[in-house]
C-alpha cells in the first residue's frame, strides 16, 4: 500500500505536544502520590483513593465530551479544557491541602484533561485522515517519553529547594504557554455542530464494540505490566525494591523506541497485520520475561516487550476511530472511557489472583488478555481508509 505519511503542520504539533503535556501530568502523578501521602500523613489505602478520583473524573469527562463538542465546537472546547486543566492542577498543588481538597482536584483535573485527550484523538483522526495510525504513533511517542521523564523531573524536583510540586507545576505552565502557541483560531480543530451525536448518527456499528473490546484487552495488559511489573522483576530477576522501580522503566523506554521505530511501518504497512504482529510478537518477549528467571534475561525481556507491544495502542486507537465511521468523538470518548476502565480493573484482578496464587503464576493474567486482544482483533478486522 503506499505511504500515508501524516502532515506535520501546526495544528498537528500543538495536538502533539498536547498529549505528551498531559502525559507528564499523569506519569508525574504517579511518582508522586508517595509524596503526596507523606506530606498529609494518610495511610497508602487513603492516598490510593486519588487514583480512584482520576479515573472517575476521567471516564465521565470522556462520556461528555461528544456533546460539549456538538454544542460548542471542538476547538473551543480544547482551549477552555486545557485552560482548566492547567488551573486545576494549580489547585491540586497548593501546599498544606487537606485530602478532601487534593481528591476533588485530582478529579476536576482528570474530568478536564481526558475531555482534553478527546479533542485532541478526534482532531488527529479526522485531520490526519488515512496517515492517522501513523500519526498517533507519533503522538504516543511523545507521550512514551514525557512519561519516561516525568517521574524524573519529580524526583529531581523533590531532592531541590523547590520540593516536589514544581516537577507537576511544570505542566501547568506548559498547558499555559500552549495555549499561546495556538493562537486565536481555534476553528481548525472542529466547530459548532460538526461533532456527531447519537441522535443524527444512531448507534455505533457493531464492529466498533468488537474493537473496543480487542483494544481494552492489550491496555490492560500493559498496564497489568506498569502497576506490577515492579513485583515480577523482584521475585523472578531478584532485584532489590529500588533496582526493581528503575528496571521497570525498560517498559516505558521500549515502548518509546519502538514508537519511534515504528512510524514508517504504520505508514506502509495494513493496520491490521502490523497490530496482529505486534500482539503476538508482544506475548513471545512478555513469557521470556515470565518464564526464565534471570536478571538480564527479565530485563531485556522487559525492554523487548514495550518494542515489540509499542505499536499497539495508537493502532487500536486507530482501528476504534475508524470503525466507527464517521461519529468520530463518540468513538475517541468510548475509547478513552474503556481504556480507563480496563486500566483500573486488569490490575485489580491481577492483584487479587496474586493473593491466591502468587505473583508469578497471577502475571498469567498479562498472556490471556494479549491473546484474547489478538482473537478479537482477528476475528473482526477494520479496514483501513482508502
């Protein structure tokens, strides 16, 4: 097939640096809810409540983003959200905050930013047209990345005079100066009534869901692989629990450079055997990882497994969008919504497979979801746009 190569104009950029912000925010998040916890003296269980908030607000600022964007215009609602994302934040960091406050906050953030994350996937799809599995390699990419450096800027903030809330500050301002960077015409992003919705465009096709379901599945799996691959390293590789925390970053670090490999494959190649490759190729490197308990061998392993998975999500991504023919926002919210679900439930199961059987034996979790993503996928393909 020829190429479809995405184009690289300024609305694309901004998209781009978007999503790698917001990225930022999420993965700095992350790194420092130990140090959220110790600033407000709460037990883990209390502090594990801000997750909880995240995905809420998430899931329900993905679900109504479909009708913000049919009222309002896409483009309109990206800048307002972005502009409330940053504030939110802001709100979040204030020093000396009881947790009832830093809950609401992380909530009212998630809420803005994955409406954020909406805007930006629809945008993307419908700009890059056919070059859009490319283009969210790219974007995922960069998100891979300012993922990878976050919890780094956290840290580094934290060991300075300036304390840990200036790594996530950094977010806000970018948000801020973004919005600069995108000047006054917001219009190219999508305007008033462009944004289908249920009652024009009646339900999404069935393949749509099938979809979901393939690309719920292997998010999943990847995040069964971020929130307890730190355990698997430990028991299996023997590794101490801070070498463990820093093994783990093979992960975030192969799923860049295999983003970054990876482009000009999504340009060349069917969408749909390039993502059957990296399903299979993804569980190959994943049970190395499980079944040969030596430290290098996890570790490349782990490394190898973020390369070869890499390609997954930005082409389920695609595939979802694409499947849903035309009700593009709907599809992007449904996206982010199961994505978010998925990423909260696989763990859990992990987690409590592991208090019957171990952690070895539960991480069995991670090659039933890879494969039960590759069936659905294979089972109901989408074809690619002309």
């Amino acid at each position: 097939m020829p190429a479809a190569r995405p184009v690289h104009d300024r609305p694309t950029l901004v998209a781009f640096s978007t999503i790698g912000i917001w990225s930022w925010f999420v993965y700095g998040f992350g790194a420092s809810l130990a140090l959220l916890r110790d600033d407000q003296g709460t037990t883990p269980w209390l502090g594990g409540l801000h997750a909880t908030a995240l995905a809420a607000g998430g899931i329900l600022g993905a679900l109504l983003t479909p009708r913000l964007n049919h009222r309002f215009g896409r483009g309109a609602v990206t800048r307002v959200s972005v502009l409330l994302t940053a504030l939110s934040i802001g709100w979040f960091l204030l020093p000396g905050s009881p947790v009832w406050s830093t809950l609401s906050a992380i909530f009212v953030t998630c809420f803005f930013g994955n409406i954020v994350v909406v805007c930006v996937n629809s945008f993307i799809a419908t700009h890059q047209g056919a070059a859009s599995p490319a283009a969210f390699t790219e974007s995922t990419a960069l998100a891979a990345l300012t993922g990878l450096l976050a919890p780094l800027g956290v840290g580094l903030a934290a060991g300075s005079v300036l304390g840990w809330r200036v790594g996530l500050l950094a977010a806000a301002v970018a948000f801020l100066l973004l919005e600069l960077w995108r000047g006054r015409r917001v219009a190219v992003y999508g305007t008033k009534g462009e944004t289908l919705v249920r009652e024009e465009s009646g339900p999404l096709p069935a393949l749509t869901w099938w979809a979901l379901g393939a690309g719920m599945c292997y998010i999943g799996a990847e995040f069964c692989l971020s929130l307890w691959g730190v355990d698997l390293l430990r028991e299996r590789a023997g590794l101490s629990p801070a070498a463990a925390a820093a093994g783990l970053s093979t992960v975030t670090g192969g799923l860049f450079v295999g983003r970054v490999l990876g482009v000009r494959l999504a340009e060349r190649m069917s969408t749909e055997r390039l993502l059957r490759t990296s399903l299979m190729l993804g569980l190959v490197t994943f049970m190395l990882a499980w079944a040969i308990p030596s430290t290098w061998v996890v570790l490349v392993a782990f490394f190898l497994t973020g390369v070869t998975l890499a390609l997954a999500w930005p082409l389920n991504l695609s595939r979802i969008i694409r499947s849903a023919h035309g009700s593009t926002d709907r599809a992007a919210a449904l996206t982010l919504a199961a994505a978010t679900t998925a990423i909260g439930g696989a763990p859990f199961i992990l987690g409590a497979v592991s208090e019957a059987l171990g952690v070895h034996l539960a991480f069995l979790v991670v090659p039933v979801l890879l494969i039960a993503s590759f069936v659905l996928v294979s089972l109901r393909p989408v074809a690619d746009e002309p």
